[in-house]
C-alpha cells in the first residue's frame, strides 16, 4: 500500500457532467483501459469515415475519371476481390521490415554503446554519423542491386541501411545525455562498463531510444517498399509498380492503403514495446498522452 | 577506521572557454572517527573538493589521502551523498535505495530491513514502494540520504543533504544525524551552506573563500557531545556561528 494520492478515480461520466477536465489526471493503471481503447477506435474510425467522404466528394465534384483516381468504393471493391493475393504480398513486406527493422535496431544501439563507452570511437565516428543524416540513404539502393543482386536480401539489406541511422543517432544522443553525476553515482557505488550500461544510463537514455526506434521503423518501411520499386518480384512497393505499368490505378491505391495499413501498425507495435518498457513514464506522467 | 588528508589541492577545470580555477592550494587533515564541515560561498568548490575525495574527480594539484594513502581510483567504501538527489525515476524508493547495495553485489535479502529502517527514520517509511517521480524535492533528498548510508560506509561525504529540506524537516534530521554519527563515530564530511548546522554537528567548521575556493579559517567547536536542541540557544554556539558569519559579510 503507497500513501502516494491518486485523485479520486472517477468515471470518465462523472468527470464530464461535473464538467471537469478530463485532462491532465493521473491515471490509474487499469482504469478506464477499456474503455479509452474502444474510444480511441471510434475516433480513428470516424477519421477513416471523413476522409473516404472527402475522397468520393472531390471524385464527384470535379469529375475526375476513374482511371485518374477512382472512388473509393471501387477501390475497396477491388481490395476485396484481391484480397488473397494483397494478403500475400503484405506479409512479404512486413517480413522485409521487421527483420530489417530488427537487425538495424541491434546495430544502432550496439553502435550507439560503442561511442559512448569509447572516446575514441565516439570521436572518429559520431559526427560522420550526424553528417551521415543528411544523405539520402535510398539513393544508394539501385547500387545495392549492383552489388547484391536481386531479391530479398538486398531490400533488406536497403532496409537495415536506412532504420540504422535514426537508432544510432539517437541513442548515442540520448547515451551523451545522461548527467555527469549520475555516472559518478554509480562510479561510487562500484558501477562500470557495462553493468554501469545496464542499471543506469540505458535506462535512462530509453526515451531518446525509443524515439530513434520509431523513426527507424518508419524509415524501414519506406527502405522495404523502394526496395521493392527496384528489385522486388513481390510485395507492396512490386504489387504497387505492376499495377500502375499495367494502368490499375484502383489496385495501386489498394496497395497504398495496405502500406499505410501496415505502417500504422508497426509504429503501433513500437509504441507498445516502448510502455512496456517504461512503465514507471505510463504511470507516473502528469500528462497521459491524450487519445 | 579512516583518516583523510588533503595536502595542497587545487583544481583547475579546463573547459572550452578557458582554464576555470575551482580551488586552490587547500591544505587540512580529518582524523578518523571525527566529523568536519566545509561552509563557502556558491561556487567555491566545496563539491569539486568531495568528488575528488570519493576519486571522482582527478584533482590538478597536491594529494588527497585516506589512510595514508593517496587517492588514484574510486573510493567505493565510502558513502557519498550528491548536491542533487539523482534518483533513478525508473524504481521505486525502496530499489532506489537498494541500489547501492545491487550496485556492490551484496545480498539484497541482507539489507532490505535496514533499508526500511533507515527510510523510518526520515519519515519515509510508507513511500516506500512510491516512484521519486511522485515525491517533492525534499522527500527525494531524504531517500538519497538512506542510499548514501545504507550499506554502512566507513566514510560519509555529504554534500548539502538537507538543502532541499524544510525547516523543521532539516532539525529534525539534523538531530537523527548527529545521533547516528555519535553512535557509530565515522569519519564524516559535510558541506552545508547552514553555518548553525556546520556547529551544531561537526567538530571542525573548514571556512572556504569564493573562488578559487581557499581556506579561509579552521573552527574547532569545543562543545561536548552529545549536543541537545538546547545547545543552539548557548552563547558559546552562538559565539561560533556569528564569528564563522563574519567570513562572509563583505
Ligand atoms: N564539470 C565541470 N566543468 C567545468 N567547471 C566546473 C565543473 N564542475 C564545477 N565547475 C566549476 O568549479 C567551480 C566550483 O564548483 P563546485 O560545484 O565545486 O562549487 P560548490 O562550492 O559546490 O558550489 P555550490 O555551493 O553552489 O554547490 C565552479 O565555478 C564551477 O563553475
Ligand atoms: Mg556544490
């Protein structure tokens, strides 16, 4: 039992019709979890509903033909009849990226570990690594298939290269910015090398991870889809490209949808790994990002 | 079982915008089992001093000993309390202050008790399972203090443990302080901007001057322990605090 005050834990009816804000509150872990979750899904359904309204209404309203942009039910019927063979080419792509996404993720933060235990390598290599930022990383990808070939491989290798900027940057950032003191801290306490690493400054440091990680898995997916544009014989970014050469401008936009589809739930699954991760964040802020 | 030395130390920072000279030429012996306080003005290297004992700092100039010899690593047996709180936002009050104890590869199980206890003794007791993100400054220091103490250091360096704290708070566990010191005599070093705290506990009030910090004055407090609440209003205490004061009225 903590003698810590919760503020008397309301329904989210009873705040409203006392007309109290419903934020900023301390929100008490089980909670209303259900039923933000279900509010949460009605409000992006909604946003989904607004702007398939808004799609058909500018098809109608300046008279675009369908093989410019078709409705949206036409493509949703097409997504439909498709569905098996969407399906297909969406588990391709999400293979591409979480392995990807994956490997760049342990190159990143060991890569972010190395230059922040060693001075020497920090110095030789964080600021080719901020410079590096600058570069556009797909540039480099028809080369890839220079090197590599076609196939797999090669994207994910595309992948990896593109998610492993973000994680690197932003860990060995978020690393460089744990105080002085608290390293003394753990010195004091016989902390270093790595158990120092593992009880204090990646913890610490977890948040800028997480945030690099997020960038990475949007990048990652975008490196899977190039990939695809250039070398792929299957997956979105191929499914996309045949489509449009062969003038289905409906299965294209199926494909977008399945992308956008895909990349909100990769970001989603970061989201969550990054709470689990930081729970005392999800418990204990004053501001519960609001749904 | 500790004696510490300093021998003509100074500190030089070097940062970008030039040489910062932190402390210069201090010279002073602690005897062990004795309890000394550093007071000086804010930015006269009282910090810079501690860290260098504790080894980490390196000093520029001169030699820091413990028992006899010279300061070259961290100096993990002693309990070091840092001027900000650094709790880990991350565990709970109790792990925060089994930290110390995680951090030397003792026996949790061994210490768990004594960490309670300890937390008792500041009021603290029912924060236990708390996250310091739910605590006040001062609540956070009084946590600090138990893992700067609970693993039975032989040495205490102290660095302005109670500045957080509220007025009565700060008594009170000024009191528990001195009581603890009494028991137990170890060698103790606090650094505390309360010339009244410096007397009412220490054996040695060290005067520092702004910066570069140097030593302005040694004070010995021929009070005799143990010291009540009541020693504040003799005139022998306050005989001490307002010359120490003198120091620093410009
Ligand atoms: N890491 C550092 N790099 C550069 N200069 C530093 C560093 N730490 C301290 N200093 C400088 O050294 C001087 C002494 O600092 P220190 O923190 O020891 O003072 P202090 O006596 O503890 O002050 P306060 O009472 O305000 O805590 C200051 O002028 C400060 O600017
Ligand atoms: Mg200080």
């Amino acid at each position: 039992m903590t003698a810590v005050q919760q503020p008397t834990p309301m329904s989210d009816a009873a705040q409203e019709s006392v007309g109290v804000p419903a934020r900023p509150t301390f929100r008490a872990r089980a909670g209303h979890g259900a039923s933000a979750f279900l509010r949460r899904a009605a409000k992006i359904l909604a946003i989904v509903v607004v702007l398939l309204l808004l799609w058909k209404l500018v098809t109608v309203v300046f008279g675009i033909r369908d093989f410019l942009l078709p409705p949206p039910e036409q493509v949703l019927e097409e997504m439909w009849a498709n569905a098996a063979v969407l399906w297909g080419h969406t588990l391709v792509t999400a293979q591409e990226v979480v392995v990807g996404f994956l490997i760049a993720a342990v190159l990143g933060l060991g890569c972010a570990i190395l230059m922040t235990a060693s001075q020497l390598v920090a110095r030789l290599f964080y600021p080719a690594l901020v410079i590096s930022q600058a570069i556009p990383k797909v540039a480099i990808a028809p080369l890839l298939v220079v090197w590599l070939g076609f196939g797999q491989p090669t994207i994910i290798t595309i992948v990896v290269i593109i998610a492993f900027f973000p994680v690197a940057v932003s860990g060995a950032g978020g690393l460089r910015e744990v105080p002085r003191d608290l390293v003394m801290l753990g010195n004091s306490m016989g902390l270093r090398g790595a158990r120092l690493f593992r009880k204090i400054m990646i913890p610490y440091a977890l948040g800028a991870i997480f945030s690099g990680l997020k960038v990475g898995m949007t990048l990652a997916l975008i490196g899977a889809v190039v990939g695809e544009f250039v070398t792929g014989q299957s997956g979105l970014g191929y499914y996309i490209q045949s489509s449009s050469s062969a003038f289905n401008v409906a299965q294209s936009f199926g494909g977008i949808i399945a992308i956008v589809v895909l990349g909100l739930v990769a970001f989603k699954l970061v989201e969550l790994a990054e709470s689990l991760a930081m729970p005392w964040r999800r418990e204990h802020s004053a501001f519960t990002a609001s749904a | 079982m500790a004696s510490l030395a300093f021998r003509s130390v100074g500190k030089t920072y070097r940062i970008q915008s030039g040489p910062v000279q932190a402390l210069q030429d201090v010279s002073f012996d602690i005897a062990d089992g004795e309890f000394v306080s550093i007071v000086g003005p804010s930015g006269c290297g009282k910090s810079t001093l501690l860290k260098m004992c504790a080894g980490l700092v390196p000093r520029s100039d001169g030699d820091i000993l413990v028992d006899d010899r010279s300061v070259t690593g961290v100096q993990t047996q002693m309990g070091v309390a840092f001027q900000d709180s650094l709790l880990l936002e991350w565990r709970s009050v109790l792990r925060n202050v089994l930290l110390q104890i995680e951090s030397r590869k003792l026996r949790i199980e061994d210490y768990e008790q004594r960490a309670r206890d300890l937390l008792e003794t500041v009021g603290m007791e029912s924060f236990a399972d708390a996250y310091p993100g739910q605590l006040s400054g001062g609540m956070k220091q009084r946590v600090a203090l138990c893992r700067t103490l609970v693993h039975d250091p032989s040495v205490l360096l102290l660095d302005e443990p109670f500045g957080a704290l509220d007025a009565m708070t700060r008594d009170q566990l000024v009191l528990d302080l001195g009581k603890m010191w009494l028991e137990t005599r170890k060698t103790a070093v606090l650094v505390t901007h309360s010339i009244s705290e410096a007397v009412f506990l220490s054996d040695r009030v060290v005067v520092m001057s702004g910066r570069p910090g140097t030593i302005l004055d040694i004070v010995s407090i021929d009070i005799p322990h143990p010291r009540g609440i009541a020693v504040r209003e003799s005139p022998q205490f306050v005989e001490y605090v307002t010359s120490i004061g003198r120091y620093f009225q410009s």
